[in-house]
C-alpha cells in the first residue's frame, strides 16, 4: 500500500515545483526536498542510463483515410505524456 494517496502525491509535488522558482532563481539547477516526494533539475544528467530500461517504441502514425462525404470536418490528435520517477 502506498505511503501517500494519489492526491497527496499530486499535491505534494505540486507544492514542490512552487518552490522551485522561489528558491532556485537565477540558478542552473535545483532539489527541493519535501518529506514525502521531491523534484531535481539541473543542466547536467544525474541519472545513470546504463541502468535505465528503453521505452517501448510507440505505434506508427498513419495519415487519415481520405474522407468519402463532402462535409468540411477538422480533427485535432493531442498527445500528453508524463513521466514521474519513484
């Protein structure tokens, strides 16, 4: 069972990222430690990739079938993606 409901994380980092730009102007990187979750920027890579899986490759993109009535429609694809590492 996790130590934090899935709001409490939410918040949680959420204050975090605020603290961000309070204590971190100016300056190339940053950590800022709360007791139950915390964020780390900076220029330079802090993660040892030899020891990080790949991402699964995505799915192709097909175009959109041509369109057989005579109607004027648009389509708009938005694609979000989130990674949060525990």
């Amino acid at each position: 069972m996790p130590d934090l409901s899935k709001q409490d994380c939410t918040d949680c980092l959420i204050g975090a990222y605020g603290n961000i730009t309070t204590y971190s102007y100016g300056k190339d990187g940053a950590r800022i430690l709360k007791p139950s979750c915390n964020i780390r920027y900076e220029p330079a890579s802090f993660l040892d990739r030899a020891n990080v899986a790949p991402l699964p490759s995505s799915p192709p993109i097909y175009p959109p079938s041509p369109s057989t009535n005579s109607t004027n429609s648009e389509c708009t694809l938005s694609i979000y993606v989130a990674f949060v590492c525990v």
